[in-house]
C-alpha cells in the first residue's frame, strides 16, 4: 500500500503531465483501499504522503493544481487536502467500528455457540430462529432439524398454553428468570429444565422475538430427591431406636418375671412359661436389630404381599464395628449407636 500511494503521488504531483484535474482522482482509490485494509491511523499516514507530495509538486510547478495565478494552486491545494482528509479519515473510523463490532459479536457467538445450557431464540409467534450445540445437546435436534420449526417441537402435550402465558411477559418487556417446568427431548424422554426467557429487540427497540436459556436440572432434582429420602431415613432411624429403646426396657422387667416365674411354677406347667421366654427373646433380638438400623433394604417384591423391611440387612453393623445384637440376650438394655 505504502509503494502503490507513493508511485501514484509521484506520477500525479510530480510527473511530466500537464495541469490535468483528472489526475488528482488516481489517489483517491489508494486512500478508500488504506481505509477499508487497516484504519484510521493508516488513512492518515497515506493523506499525510499525498499532501507532502502535492505540496512539494506544487511548489516546484507540477502537478494539477498549476495556474496562472499564484494563489489558485494553493486554494485548489488546500481544497484537495481537506477532500482527501474528510473522505478517508471518516470511512476508515467507520469500518474500525464496524470490525471492533463484529469481532465482538464473533466472540459472543463463540460463547453462545460453545456454552453447555441450551440457548435458543424464536419469533412472537414462537417459530425457533436460533439453536446453539448446547441445545442440540440438551434436545437431541441439530441445528437444521429445529431452525424454522414452532417451539412446540420440545413442548410437552399437557402443557399447552405454558409458552404463550410467557411469552406474553415476554412481549411486554419483561424477563422471565428461572422458573422450572418439563420439555420433551427427541425420541420423547422427558427432562425436567430451568429456562429464563428475554425479549429481543430491534434497533429502533421493538420487541421482535424472545430468547430462552435452558438448563438441565434433573440430576440436581435427583439429588435433592435422594437427599428426602435420606432425610426420612434417618428420622425412620431414629424412631426406631427410641421406640426400641423403650420396648426393650418393658421387655427386660417381662423376662426377669417370667424367669423368676419359671422357678415357682410345677413341671407341668414349665412348657408354656419356657415358650414365652423364647418368644420374648425373639422380641429381644428384633429389638436389639432395631436399635443398629442404618438404612433401609426392602426384601425381593413377590406377587402376594408388599414390600416390607429387611431389618437383618437394614441393620448391618458400620465398618469396624461388630454386630451387638446377640449381647442383648446377656447383658440386658443398653443404648445402640444410631
């Protein structure tokens, strides 16, 4: 560019032409050329080298500002100057500006293009216009599958009237943050999603459209289903060990009676007494049982009753600690870990 601007100047400001206004129109295509390939600083540097040349020619008497009268080339100069300047210096900040702009809006689609939340845009009348890998990820549809199709392509059936009481909001300028609902996935799975929906205006700052984020929430409600039942668990839990606690005292004063019993009763009625006592030692070790519940196993299902608790599983001792359900037998009540 700089060889191209200085061979013009001197073909033009210092050549052997005669005082040709057409001349001075060769430098201009080299100056938009400087604007529209670098900037601003660029665009001055080439209208500083032209001026200096047309300057240096014209003092010499080339060029085609040469007139008869002295002060014509230097009005005709000057005017050329404040040409070149006002027709380079604007449209090279113009296209500087215009690059910074799509240099950022290049980096926003990066973002947008490269985020993991599904993010989307449609018309007000709900047909999809934009849909990131994110979506494609969270949906299954590419890109060309959901681009011209109506939203309700991921909506679920029973919930008809969901995208248009928001859109709605949406519609008056409002932002819709966060609120959770269900949408279908391709192939008809459905996922539970976190989506805050925001107007999308022109620039005269009409309301044209609507963009939505979605975020993938059915791991967390997963969690936080896992974590009520742990919290029911451990209340379970400890239920039972006090209710054990308790069963067990009443039930060491029924052994110590029906023992003390035993010894006053004739032979004959021994057999019932020796009964009971291995009925409430059963009781005992169930009770015993109740008191290392940890979690809760439930026996295989069978087709004629419910599922119930397996308290030998329920209760298996922690890691490093033995089974004390046994010592109840010898050692009478005694406060379990819970």
């Amino acid at each position: 560019m700089l060889t191209s601007i200085l061979l013009i100047g001197a073909v033009v400001f210092n050549g052997p032409f005669p005082a040709l206004y057409g001349l001075a129109f060769l430098c201009g295509p080299p100056l938009v050329w400087t604007a529209f390939r670098f900037g601003p600083r660029e665009s001055s540097t080439a209208i500083a080298l032209l001026s200096g040349m047309a300057i240096w020619g014209t003092l010499r008497g080339l060029g085609p500002f040469i007139r008869e009268s002295p002060n014509e080339p230097l009005l005709l100069l000057q005017t050329y100057m404040v040409t070149m300047a006002v027709m380079a210096v604007p449209l090279a900040a113009v296209v500087a500006e215009r690059q910074r702009a799509e240099a950022a809006l290049g980096r926003i689609a990066a973002i947008v293009g490269s985020s993991d939340d599904a993010i989307l845009s449609k018309t007000t009348d709900g047909v999809i216009t934009h849909w990131n890998t994110g979506a494609e990820r969270l949906y299954g549809y590419t890109a060309e599958e959901a681009i011209g199709q109506p939203v309700a392509l991921i909506m679920p059936p029973e919930l008809p009237d969901e995208f248009s009481t928001v859109l709605a909001q949406v519609r008056q300028g409002e932002r819709v943050d966060h609120y959770e609902t269900v949408r279908i996935r391709k192939g008809g799975r459905r996922i539970e999603v976190s989506v805050t929906m925001s107007p999308v205006r022109d620039r005269v700052g009409r309301i044209v459209g609507a963009s939505s984020i979605a975020r993938d929430i059915t791991e967390r409600r997963e969690i936080e289903a896992a974590r009520r039942e742990q919290d029911t668990i451990r209340s379970v839990a400890s239920l039972a060990v006090a209710a054990a606690h308790e069963i067990n005292n009443a039930l060491s004063i029924l052994l110590g009676q029906l023992e003390l019993l035993a010894k006053d009763v004739p032979a004959s009625g021994r057999r019932r007494i020796d009964e009971s006592l291995v009925a409430v030692r059963q009781i005992r070790e169930i009770v015993g049982r109740l008191l290392h519940v940890r979690r809760i196993a439930l026996v295989a299902p069978r087709s004629n009753l419910d599922e119930m608790l397996d308290l030998r599983e329920s209760s298996v001792p922690a890691d490093g600690e033995e089974d004390r359900s046994e010592e109840w037998e010898e050692a009478g009540p005694r406060r379990g870990p819970t």
